[in-house]
C-alpha cells in the first residue's frame, strides 16, 4: 500500500511497523547507554495495531470461543509507555558505566507470583520494541507497509502457527488493508530468515491442507451456477447470433482442414473470425448446440474462479470472495451467457484470466516470473479483444485494477512498470493482427465497433434496462466503495476501490452515447464482474459494521464478543445474495425467450431446401446454421441490407428496388418471413409476393417470442424464368451481436 507521505511505499527490504511507532518513539526517549536487555513480555491482544474498537470478526466459526482468562492485555503503545506491573527494573548492564548516576526509581510491592525469570539477552546496537510472541492459531492484521517489511513468501502463505484448514479470522480494521501475518515473524526473527522458515512450514503443512480442502463454499458456488446455466442449454433453439459464429466456425474449419473457400465474413462480424468460432464448431461437432453452449458454461465458471481468486487477494478475506462470487455466479446475465454459444462467454473469462494473472503476480517476489504474469496477463487481454472487439472497452479497467494492486504493494515505480508492461504487451499483438487481417478486419471493427452507427434508443430506455439486470451489484458496489473511502486505508486503495466500481458503468454510459439497447444486456455484465468485488466487500463487512452497535453494551458491562452480529449480518449478506439470485433466475428466463423457437420452420424448410437454390430468409444465420448441409452460407440472403444487380439493365438496386425486381424476376428459390425485426421490410416483401404471383405460400408456422405471437411463413417458387445473365451477388450483412 502506498505511503501517506508522498504516495510511495518504501523500498523492498524495509519493514515499517506502524503500530510500533510509539515504541519506537518511547525508546528514542531513553539514553543510549541506558538501554536494557529485553525480555521477553506476555503476548499482546492485537499485535501489529492498535486494538480496533469492536471485536474481530470469526466468519463462519459458530464454535463457543475459548473464555479469556482476565481482563484484556494494554495495547502496544501503552505497554511500551509504561513498565509492567510485577517486574523490577533491571540494572544497568556492567560493560556499559552510566556516565552519571541516576536515582533508582521506588520499590513497587508485587503481590502477584512471579514467572520464571526469563534468561538475559545481549542488548541490541540499536533500541528497539520488544518482541511480542502470538499465540498459535492466531491471524494477525499488520500495519501499512508490511508487504514491503517481509518477505513475500511470508505474506503469501500461512506461517506454522496460523491455521489454514479454515477461513482466516482476520478482517480488515479500520485504516488497514494489508494481508494477515504471524506477530512472531515479524518482530522474532530478521527479515531474511522469515522467508525460509515460514517456506519450511508450508512444506510441513502441505499434506495436511491438501487433506483439509476448504473449497467448498467456492465449489457450492459453482454449483449452483451450473445448475442455473444448464437448465437453459436446451430450453431453446439457435439464436441468430449462436448460428452466426458456429456456421463461420465450420466454415473456419473446413477452409483450415480442406482448403474450402473462404467467404469475407470479417467485414460485418463484431469479433475475429478465427478466435471463437472455431472452438465453438468443435464443440458442436462434438454435442451439437447444447456442446456449444456448454462450452461457454465453462468460461463462465472460469470466470467466477477468477473473481473469487481476485476478490480474495485485493482484499484478504475469503468471505468477501464468497459473496462476491456468488453475487456474480447467480446474476441473470453470468446464467444467460452460460447459456449463450456466442463470443461473449470466451471473452470475459480471459478479462477475468487478465486480472487474476496481474494481481497474482503482485504477491510474487521474483521480478522475472512476476512480469511473465504480467505479460500474460496483456496477452490474454488481446485474445478477449480479438474474439470480440467491444471488450477493448473493459482494458482500462484491468489496467488500472492491477496497476494499483502493485503500487499499493510494492510503491510507484513497481504499479507503473506494471501497467506500462500491460499496454506494451496487449498493444503489440493487436497491432501485429490488425495489419495481418487487412481490410476486411479493418472495416469489421469500424461498422460493429468504432463507428456503430447510433440507434433510437433514449438514455432513459438503457439507464432502465441496466438497472434491471445489474441495479442491485452497481448499489451494492457503490455503498461499498463509500464505506472503503470512508475507513481512509490510503488513496491508492480508495483509487483501487472505485476503479472497480466503475467499471459497472461503463458499457451503460458508451450505449447511452450511441442510443442502442443492443448487446446491453450481456456488456453490463462484463462489467458487473467488477463490481462484484466491492460487492462482496460490503456483505462480508455487515457483521463488523453491526458489531459496532454492540460497542456500548459492552461498554456498559455486558461483555463478550456480539454473537448476534456476526449471526445477523452473515444473515443479511445470504438474503441478499440469494434474493439476488432469484431476480436472476426471472430476467435470465426472460432474455432467452426473446426469440422465436425456429424447429418447427426447420424441418418444413428443410423438405423444400434445395442445395442450388437462393434463398431469402429473415433470420439467415439460423438457417445457415441447421442446413449448413443443404444449403451452401453464400446462398443465404437477409432482410437487414440487400443488393441486386437487374440482368438486363445492369443497374444495382439497394433493399426495397432490389427486394421487389429479384421477387419480379424469381431470383429467390424461396423466402422465409419471420414478421419480427425488420416487420416493415417483411410487410414490403408480401406486397411484391402477391403483386407478380410467382411465389406461392407453402407452410405457416405459428410461435410466440418477447414481443408476443407471431408465426413463419415459407413461399416457394412457382415457375422458374429463364434469365440472360445471373446478377450479381453482392455482399450481404447480418445483425451484430
């Protein structure tokens, strides 16, 4: 964590102990040559800090505590302040003469029985604070500045005393935010022998932890989240999106496997072509599009993995990456991209993949292995970007995030190398990639992303439709983000707070530019996972905020740790997350039933379908998708943005014109009207059907999507007219995801 003054932390190697700094002080006071031998002093209550004004917090540890067997022990300051009562002054050591006498203080009456005279230690060349010994089982916060003081492996894992077969009992007090660490390896041994000792012990303990795994709040997450997914995999058929992205894996594969032409898809697609795609064709010829959805349940639960671990590293305490876990794992958009065979899934697990490799390299001591996470981290940064171009939205935000993680730990010059080593490794690749793609990349990424054009959409309507399927992470973030302001841990943590925060906001704020609901629902979820992390802060803080209405009554007599709120506030944080949850559960039903079952239009199309025909459909990549087999990609045409050559004139004609002379001329061997997005388009189309009577109604299928009861309609050719010269087929785009 970063130093008040000056906003740097010291350099490796140096501890600073800011409970200490009374000691310290108190010891500064006293001559030189008066310095005395230490001795060893019974183990403080709070070691590391001063004694926070509510007890710690034991999460889920209901277990009756052991009683304390007096009054508590004087804080650090005052202990160093003041001689201990019971233990004489000792003498001034020979080897050092006073250079002036100085009145030996009273005789005080000790009626106590005194402990065994503990052996006399050489004085140190320099004063110091006592060494404090901690109790074994015990997991103590330690002051600002601790990660720079020890070594890392000492701060990473438990030392021998500390017990890791259960969640830590340490929380976060006010104004400290740095990971728990044992008290007796801080102050009883040298900073370079802590780092060895504390490796041995977790060398000891390695069999045993393994045999203790603690994962299962983690696992039941997870769990749940699976459930919630898979129940939707086979609830519905292909969604235009899902049909686009496996027909062009398929196509990717055969062009990659048999040499197939290539049509040019990276001019309308929103992703890169041959990041996604192809693993989603994989994974439908291995289970079809349920083996595709399945698929991005996986990076879904990658995804919440990597919450839990961030969540748990940036802010040292499991119970918040539970609930901030589970807040995310339950919310209706990660249930729905569980779901969803599209590039979504994929890249927001590698967002997710890019934080946790930065923060995790931050607790790594060896500068080579830190920055190759590092790097990592920016390469997977890049695949999200490629396999969907909007997620470059979210790069700032991990940046930042991880940034911070280093300059709170390691001081300024560390969190700047790590972000310029971000930029450095995120930007190569995409650059390198962007001049490989040539122009069709670049005019897929200026159509679908960097010049999108602006929809109709109100403010209003996308402020309403976020709120609805993120409202409760972004109250729950802020209100978390205020209460870290409002502890004063240090500005780069509060910088580090908000960064999270923000990045709820920021897919609302850039559709709220451009005036398009489209894709809203799933990018605020990107962000979401963000948020999460603060989320769960707040929920994992509600027993110690609660713990301070206690504070009086204890005050007044009663004593005793505030069972009722850790019971209480641990009660509200599963309410809300499972109150969460549910909500979830009604917008997910509700996002996937926003279009139509196209079964029963399948298997009529299909009986009609014939591998040289040119058809017309509303939903083409549907079609492209279930008769791939049958019917060749490039013979699929939309009602979205059509082009149309006249054989006789020669003229190209743009939607309407061109839609009415292919019907006049019989261009299409059949056409598929499915009355829902381009509805206007569809009712132009049945005017020219029924104008030239060369198409006649072959089969009417009724369903019913989010805008209520509609129904398929197929007409086929009637007569074939013979044509002087086939028209140009000109490119075709379909609607983005």
């Amino acid at each position: 964590m970063a130093a008040e003054d000056g906003g740097t932390s010291p350099p490796r190697g140096r501890h600073r102990h800011s409970a200490s700094n009374d000691v310290i002080a108190a010891s500064e006071l006293a001559p030189p040559e008066r310095a005395k031998p230490e001795r060893a002093k019974p183990a403080s209550a709070n070691p590391g800090h001063a004694k926070p004004d509510f007890d710690v917090w034991k999460p889920w540890k209901l277990e009756p505590e052991e009683p304390e067997p007096g009054k508590p022990e004087p804080r650090p300051a005052e202990s160093a302040q003041a001689p201990e009562p019971g233990l004489d002054p000792e003498p001034v050591p020979a080897a050092k003469p006073a250079p002036a006498p100085e009145p030996a203080p009273a005789p005080k009456l000790d009626l106590a029985p005194k402990p065994a005279p503990a052996p006399q230690l050489t004085p140190a060349p320099e004063p110091g604070p006592a060494p404090k010994h901690e109790p074994p089982g015990e997991l103590v916060g330690v002051g600002r500045g601790t990660r720079n003081g020890l070594n890392r492996q000492a701060v990473g894992r438990p030392a021998a005393n500390n017990r890791s077969d259960t969640l830590p009992d340490w929380r976060p007090a006010p104004g400290s935010f740095e990971p728990p660490a044992a008290e007796a390896a801080v102050a009883a041994h040298p900073a370079e022998k802590v780092g060895l000792e504390v490796q041995a012990a977790g060398a000891g303990r390695g069999l045993e932890r393994l045999l203790n795994v603690r994962f299962w709040p983690l696992g039941v997450v997870l769990a749940i989240q699976a459930v919630l997914s898979l129940r939707l995999v086979w609830s519905a058929t292909a969604y235009i999106d899902e049909g686009l992205y496996l027909s062009v894996g398929h196509l990717e594969l055969n062009h990659f496997l048999h040499h197939a032409a290539m049509p040019n898809v990276a001019s309308f697609m929103s992703g890169s072509p041959v990041v996604y795609p192809p693993l989603a064709a994989l994974a439908d010829d291995i289970g079809g599009l349920a083996g595709a959805r399945i698929l991005s349940l996986v990076f879904m639960l990658v995804a919440t993995t990597a919450l839990h671990g961030v969540s748990k590293r940036l802010l040292f305490s499991r119970p918040a990456a539970f609930f901030a876990a589970a807040l995310f794992a339950w919310l209706g958009t990660a249930q729905f991209l569980g779901a969803f065979a599209t590039y979504d899934a994929m890249a927001l697990m590698l967002l997710t993949v890019a934080t946790w490799l930065g923060v995790r390299a931050v607790e790594l001591d060896d500068d080579a292995l830190r920055y190759t996470l590092v790097c990592a981290a920016g390469l997977c940064m890049a695949v999200a970007d490629a396999a969907k171009y909007a997620a470059v939205l979210f790069n700032p935000v991990v940046i930042v995030v991880v940034a911070l993680a280093a300059w709170r730990a390691d001081g300024r010059k560390a969190g700047l190398d790590t972000a310029g080593a971000m930029l450095l490794t995120v930007a190569l690749p995409l650059t390198i990639g962007y001049d490989l793609g040539g122009s069709q990349y670049a005019q897929g990424i200026s159509s679908t992303t960097l010049e999108r054009a602006a929809s109709t959409a109100t403010v209003q309507q996308v402020l309403d439709l976020s709120a609805h399927t993120t409202g409760i992470i972004a109250v729950l973030a802020v209100l978390g983000g205020i209460l870290i302001t409002v502890r004063r841990p240090g500005w780069v943590t509060v910088l580090l707070a908000w960064a999270l925060v923000g990045g709820e906001f920021l897919a609302p704020a850039e559709q709220a530019r451009i005036h398009t609901l489209t894709s809203l629902f799933k990018h605020v979820g990107y962000g979401a996972w963000f948020a999460c992390v603060i989320g769960g802060y707040l929920l994992a803080e509600l027993p110690a905020l609660l713990a301070r209405l206690g504070r009086a009554a204890r005050a007044a007599g009663s004593g005793g740790r505030p069972r009722w709120a850790l019971l209480v506030g641990t009660a509200v944080g599963t309410v809300v997350v499972l109150a969460a949850g549910a909500f979830g559960v009604t917008v997910a039903n509700a996002q996937h039933g926003t279009w139509p079952n196209s079964r029963g239009m399948i298997t009529d199309l299909s009986k009609l379908a014939r591998p040289t025909g040119i058809y017309l459909v509303e939903d083409p990549n549907v079609v492209t998708y279930y008769l791939r087999t049958k019917v060749p990609f490039q013979n699929i045409d939309d009602t979205y943005v059509y082009f149309y050559t006249d054989p006789q004139t020669h003229k190209q004609l743009k939607n309407g014109p061109a839609y009415a002379d292919a019907i006049k001329r019989g261009y299409f061997a059949g056409i598929v009207l499915a009355f829902g997005d381009t509805f206007a388009t569809d009712q132009m189309i049945v005017k020219d059907i029924d104008q030239d009577h060369t198409y006649r109604l072959a089969a009417v299928i009724p369903y019913r999507d989010s805008y209520g009861p509609s129904q398929y309609k197929i007409w086929v050719r009637v007569t074939q007219p013979v044509r002087k010269a086939h028209p140009k087929h000109a490119k075709h785009r379909h609607r983005k995801g």
